[in-house]
C-alpha cells in the first residue's frame, strides 16, 4: 500500500531500509544542505530528483510529513 500519492497519480511507498539512522539525524538538523535532505528522500522513496525539486512547498510539505508519520510508526497502516 502506498505512503503517498503524487499529484500526477503516481504512489510512492517509503523504504525505510534505504535509510541509515544517521541520515535521518542529518535531516532533523536544519544546518542540513537542502540538496542532501532532497537526495535523501529520493533515495527512500524512488521519486526522481527533478521531480522532488520540482514540487510546490505544500506538495513536498505533505511528502515530508507522510514520510515523518511512517518514521515515527513503520508498522502501521499508512491510510
């Protein structure tokens, strides 16, 4: 089941086993670079790079706070 669904229909589904504990340390510290924080999150999730940079703030705000949501619960049903 998808985490999140983009604006064009595509799902995408976070693997939280592409994610080191220290990566996501990084991307709670707000010194973090913008650019590692959107190569981190393509990484997890198979969102292409352009396509991360490329979205409205509120777009990516909802990505980050989904993907926040699965971090703090991984077991739970994303719906």
């Amino acid at each position: 089941m998808a985490d999140f669904t983009l604006p064009n229909g595509d799902e995408v589904t976070f693997d939280l086993d592409k994610l080191t504990l220290k990566e996501w340390q990084e991307m709670k510290n707000p010194a973090f670079a913008q650019e590692e924080e959107y190569l981190t999150i393509s990484k997890i999730s198979g969102i292409k790079l352009e396509v991360i940079s490329a979205m409205t703030m509120g777009e990516y705000k909802r990505l980050f706070k989904k993907l926040v949501k699965k971090i703090q619960d991984p077991l739970s049903d994303p719906n």
